[in-house]
C-alpha cells in the first residue's frame, strides 16, 4: 500500500489503506473482489465502462481526439495497430526455383486486388533460409518491394534434404505482429527440429500466429517414394503438422505440379477482421452444419483430407449454393470463399474417399471474443504463465469484442484438439470468469455461441489449442537470473508430477546465445505428485562488456507420452557493473552577477541602523561534471542570517546569496557527493575614514582658502592702481606739465629700504 498520499488525492482503499480516512477518502481498491479488501468491489464493472467510454472518447470519438490530431497513420504507429502481416518464411535451396516463381506471381495477383484497401497487409515480412544458414530478413510495407525481394531470391544447393526450417519460423515469430499468419514454403523436413521445436511451440502459444505449411516434398523421410494421397490416413509424425494443428492453421502436402492449384489459400491472409466459426474433422461421407449472422461478409470453407473427394456447400434454404469463388481445387484440398451471405444454418457435405477429413469455416466479421485463463498468484488475478496443469484452480475469463451490440452470449464450450465437445463451460457475470478445473490432461479450443440481434444463432472459435499437462515446471530463485560475466550460476527449477500414474521424464534446457551448459538430473523417474528439483547450470562469457539477455527454456518431456512436454521460459540477464572512476575533482563555480552599489563606504560605516537598511546580493553557478547529484551549499564566512537560493536545473546549481550592507563579505563552500569542495570568496568591504585624512582635507580647504585671498588681493591692486591712474589724468589737464629726469634716482620715503 502506498504509505504517503499527496494531499487531495483519493486514497488507495480497503482495510490495509492506511490513509482511507484522510481527506479525500474514497478510495476504490480495484485489484479485488473481495467485500473486505474492496468495499466498492460493486462498482467495478460500472467504473471500467465508463472508464472505456470516455478513452474511446478521447482516442478517436471526440472533436481534438488523439486520432484527429495525430492522423491515423501516427496514431497506428503509437498505440501499435498494425491491421495485420503477410509473412513468408521461404526454403531458397536449388529445389525450390519454381516454386518461389509460382509464389512471386501469386503474391502479385492477390496483393494487387486490395492495393489502398483495407484489406492490405500492415507490413510484409520475408525470411529465408537453406541449411545450415538462416538469413536476414526483409520487412517492408510496399508491396512492390516484397515482390522484388521475391523475384531476386536466388535459390543454391540442397541435396541434404533437412533445412534450417524452425529457426527461420522462430526468427519470423519474432519480428512479426501477434496474430500473424505465417505461410511456409519448403520441400524438405527440418534439421533444427530437436534443438527448436519446443522455443517454436512456445512462440506461437505466446503470440496467437497461425503457420500455414505448403510442402512440396516427401518430407525427408523413409516417406520418400510413398503415394503422398495415402498420407492422411496416417497419424501426423512431422513437427510441420503439428505446429501447424497447435497454431490453428494448415498444412498442405501437394506435389510440385499441384503447388499453383492450393496457392489461392493465400488469400486468406488478406483478411482484416478474420473469424473462425467452425472447425471439426468429420469421418467421409458427413455433413457438417455452421450458423451464419449478420456481421459476416463472408464466409470461406475449407475442407483437407485423403485424396479425391466432393464438396457441397448449402444454403439456409438447403438449395446449393451457386454463388461461390474456388480458391483451391485440388485432390487433396477445396477452399470456397461466399462474399454474398445469407444469415441463417448453412451445411457442408463431404463425400468421396473415405478417412477424416477436416472442415473450416472462417469468415469476415467485427463480432468475436477474447479467452483467456487466468490464475490467483500473490493475491492477484493474472494470465497463467506456460501451459495449464491438470489439478490446478483456474478461472476462464471470456469477453465478446468488437461490434457486439444485439448478440447474446448463451454457452461457453472447450472442444478437443478435432473440434469434438469436451465441456461444457456456463456464462457469468463474474469479472474475472467461471472457475475451472482440469483432471486429465487434454488440448482445447474455446468456442462461443449465443443470438444475434435477429435471434438467429451464432458461434466463434478459437482455433489455437491450449494443451493441459499432468506436469509442472517452476522457477524457485528468481533472483538469481542475474548474471555476472565469467560467473557460473545454478537456477534452480522444480519439476512437479501432478498425473495419476508414475512417469519418466527427460529435461533439457536451451538458450539463444548458448549460455546454458548442463540441467542436472537431465531425467528422472517421478510417481503421482512426487517433485524434484533440477539445476540448471548458466554461466554468461567473460568477455561481455555490455547488457545482454537470453531467453532460457526449460523444456520437460514425458517419456511415456512424447508429444506431451512443458516448457518453462524465463530471461537471462547480464548487468555490466560500471566502472568506478574516483571522483577527486570539486565543481567548477564561477560567479554571474553582483549587485553591491548600494554598500558605499559611508553606508558600510554609517552603523548598524544605516548599513542594515541596504543590501547587497551576488549570483554564482556551480556544475559538478563528474558526479550527477545534488550539490551542497555552505555559508563558511558571513552573514548567518543572510538569504541563500540554490536551485537545480539541469545539472547546474544556480546559487543566490543576499545580505545587508552590515556584512559586505561571503565565503561559500560549495561541495559535491564525494566530499570534494570548491571555495568561492567574496570581500567588496570599503575602507573606514581616518584622522590623518581628516587633517589632509583641512590643510587642503586651507590652502585653497589662502590662494583665494591671495587673488583678491591681486586683484584689489589692480582695481586700485587703475583708479590712481585715472585721478592722475585728470589732474594733467588741470595744472603745468612738469619735466622730470627720467635717470634720476625717485624719493625714497624714510622707511623704505
């Protein structure tokens, strides 16, 4: 629980919240059912509703939604909504020359028809692979540049039969969208089988993809000169068949000359809202009923199975239909596509050869469903991880999707791996399903039934087995999936047997860049609910110098039955403890700014009511290079009632320091994590005003005063000489000139020296 609420945030809720009663209460506790632990349990259906409403609102239903914003280009690229992939995985050996042409200009055609349509594949991905190599692959969303990557394929050697087939596929899940469907094209069996089968298993459990075999050869096995039309008959013993059944999707074993005759097929993939409504294997000759809705478009059925047989399709009315486009007509295969639908109970009759023969209908609609199981674990409802195991408690949690308004779901079935009725499951208004036990192990589908809004009946399927196991693997230490470079770790994993009987068992353990070496025992004999522990020995390669992770899987199988196997995945990971370089450098500080006009000499000295009345302020920066995290300011020397700011943006501690004029000085020590410290220092104090100045002003005010007078009196003479002068004048013209001798010596008077 979370233990500090922000302020007016609802609290988590239920009795472990701790802050359910602090403002604001109210908390919804959403992760349970339970009364207890969430009192609003009541309202969670109600909130998710209006929760989906209003997202839907704000993603594309709304003025200013994401969509409009965005465009539905970007909008697709964000949230990961590719409509859908065509992936090829193709065998390039000397064998395949012709019919890699016959899949170029298949591809060509069918791309062509829906060229801007919607039905346009998202991206089309191409891998390629021959023995021993797997090559690159090639991803685009042009299909002209998937054909020219088709038509430059250069096909060499062969000869060995056995290619690098389930690397390619495993390569091709992984880049590929979930949900993809994966048609792959070889004449050959696969070297890789022993070493890849149960990482492929897993891959298309995990991802819902559908692979779509076309073999055009013998398989590469003592098979080679046999009739391929009496294979049918034969229980399936290639991993080709048995990915393709696990996966929901089909395997074609055609000849060379036939291979154009079951291309059309792959016009299937170019459905963007596909559906399966029903698949079975029927004993020829049988009939096989199907309903049809009103939000199918249209319908495909296909039907495989020993060679030289008839297919009728009929209408509601029972007249046959007439209507109908012929994808695929060949001995051993028939696929009819209806684009003209009449809602109602349609049937397919089977006739001819005799043998199982099994029966798909797909179709296009916007109304499907979503299965899941999950299982209580630490106090939460979560998807099972791996495959279920019989004795278990589970909870089948189904929910219709897409365009589901009108239809009524009535009935929740699993059927077997043929599409025969195995149990039967009752709706609910549960939120997290029905509880569900399994007490022998089995693999199922989920199908779905109920009316449509004209109150005709409808049903989907899910056509990908889930496969219940009578034994179980588990991780015990998690923790210890963390590697070092050069260090051997032992994981340990439990290996339960929860069936009726004793069985043996053989373990392997397998991981994409070879780290595991050894899974100690490697086979072990266990009676009914007996366990043992394996170890599983891992060691990561000294040189590593950079993260790295490998997916790991456990793999147990059954001796008794070999096609039942558990596989346990789980990622290795190498974290690279970075090297430790001591931190000996303090951070750089410079100063920005200063702003100490207002601290004059005078105002510095005037006391304390005069200096503290001003103030003074200085801005500096500090960065600490080799050391992300906070700096710490200290005030070393000045004023201890000053204002000091630090703030941090970006790595770089703006400081502020403010003071009154009382203290026109400041040393901070400014430091980092490591204890390394720079020292910044400012002193602006102005010197106090002494007697001896005082004196030097004095002497100077009075030698001015001197050299004042002495000018007034300078010029007094002046001013007084002019004035004798002109009385002198005037006395001329009054009286007799008088000559005087201009060399005689004049009178001096008796004081005069």
């Amino acid at each position: 629980m979370c233990k500090n609420k922000p302020a007016s945030k609802c609290s988590h809720g239920g009795i472990n919240d701790v802050w359910q009663n602090e403002t604001a209460t109210g908390g919804i506790n959403k992760e349970t059912l339970e009364p207890e632990l969430s009192p609003h349990h009541y309202h969670h259906d109600e909130a998710g509703q209006v929760a989906m409403i209003a997202t839907r609102d704000a993603l594309v239903n709304s003025a200013g939604s994401v969509l409009e914003e965005l465009g539905e280009e970007l909008f697709m690229q964000l949230f990961n909504l590719e409509r859908h992939s065509l992936v090829y995985v193709v065998d390039v050996t000397g064998s395949m020359g012709d019919d890699i042409a016959l899949v170029r200009d298949k591809t060509k055609e069918m791309v062509l028809k829906v060229a801007n349509k919607t039905e346009a594949p998202e991206t089309y991905v191409l891998v390629t692979f021959s023995d021993p190599e797997v090559y690159e692959p090639f991803i685009t969303k042009d299909w002209t540049e998937m054909y020219q990557a088709l038509d430059s394929l250069e096909v060499a050697g062969g000869g060995d039969c056995p290619e690098m087939a389930l690397s390619a596929l495993e390569l091709a899940l992984q880049i590929s969208q979930p949900g993809s469907d994966i048609y792959l094209f070889t004449d050959a069996g696969a070297k890789d089988e022993a070493d890849k089968k149960d990482a492929v298993k897993a891959l298309f459990e995990s991802t819902d993809s559908r692979l779509h075999v076309f073999n055009t050869g013998s398989y590469c096995m003592a098979r080679t000169q046999r009739d391929l039309y009496s294979r049918a008959s034969e229980p399936r013993q290639n991993i080709y068949e048995t990915l393709a059944a696990l996966s929901g999707g089909q395997y074609i074993l055609t000849s060379k000359g036939e291979l154009a005759d079951v291309l059309g097929s792959l016009e299937l993939s170019l459905n963007a809202a596909p559906v399966s409504v029903r698949y079975v294997e029927v004993t020829t000759p049988d009939s096989v009923t199907f309903p049809v809705d009103s939000s199918l478009s249209e319908i495909v059925v296909s039907v495989s199975g020993p060679a030289f047989f008839t297919v009728e399709l009929l209408l509601p009315s029972g007249d046959l239909a007439t209507d109908v486009e012929e994808l695929v007509s060949s001995s051993q295969n028939v696929v009819r596509r209806v684009t003209t639908v009449t809602p109602g109970t349609w049937t397919v009759k089977v006739t001819g050869s005799p043998g199982p023969h099994l029966v798909k209908v797909t179709g296009r609609s916007l109304v499907d469903f979503t299965a899941q199981l999950l299982q209580r674990m630490n106090g939460f409802m979560l998807p099972i991880p791996g495959r279920p195991v019989t004795g278990e408690p589970y909870q089948l949690w189904v929910k219709p999707m897409g365009s589901v308004a009108g239809f009524s779901m009535s009935s929740v079935r699993l059927l077997s791996g043929m599409g025969n009725f195995e149990y039967l499951v009752s709706p609910t208004e549960s939120e997290f399903g029905v509880p569900l036990q399994f007490n022998d192990p089995m693999a199922f589908m989920v199908e779905v039934c109920g009316s449509s809004p004209e109150g005709l009946p409808f049903c989907r399927m899910h056509t990908q087995r889930t496969t219940v196991q009578s034994f179980h693997l588990a991780q015990l230490n998690f923790e210890e999936a963390t590697l070092e470079p050069g260090v051997e770790v032992s994981l340990s994993v439990v290996l339960e047997n929860r069936g009726v009987a004793a069985s043996s068992f053989s373990v392997s353990a397998r991981d994409e860049l070879g780290w595991a070496s050894a899974v100690s025992p490697s086979s072990t004999m266990l009676a009914p609910g007996e366990s043992a522990t394996l170890i599983v020995t891992v060691a990561a390669p000294q040189h590593i110098t950079e993260f790295s992770s490998s997916m790991l899987r456990v793999t147990a199988e059954s001796l008794d039955s070999p096609d039942s196997s558990y596989t346990l995945s789980f990622p290795l990971s190498v974290f690279i403890a970075p090297v430790e370089i001591p931190d000996t450098s303090p951070p750089a500080v410079r100063e920005l700014a200063r702003n100490v006009s207002a601290c004059t000499a005078e105002v510095q000295h005037g006391g304390e009511a005069l200096c503290s009345a001003s103030g003074w302020s200085v801005d500096v920066e500090a960065i600490d290079a080799e050391m992300e995290g906070p700096l710490t300011v200290n005030i070393a020397l000045g004023d201890r009632n000053a204002l000091l700011t630090v703030d941090s943006i970006g790595g770089v501690d703006k400081i502020n320091y403010r003071s009154s004029c009382c203290s026109p000085w400041v040393t901070l020590d400014v430091s980092d994590l490591m204890g390394n410290l720079e020292r910044y220092s400012l002193d602006f104090t102005e010197p106090m005003p002494t007697q001896d100045t005082t004196a030097a002003l004095v002497i100077a005010l009075s030698v001015v005063s001197v050299v004042l007078v002495v000018i007034l009196i300078a010029l007094g003479v002046v001013i007084g000489r002019y004035c004798c002068r002109s009385k002198r004048a005037v006395q001329q013209v009054a009286t007799p000139s008088i000559i005087t001798n201009p060399w005689a010596k004049p009178m001096q008077r008796p004081d005069m020296k």
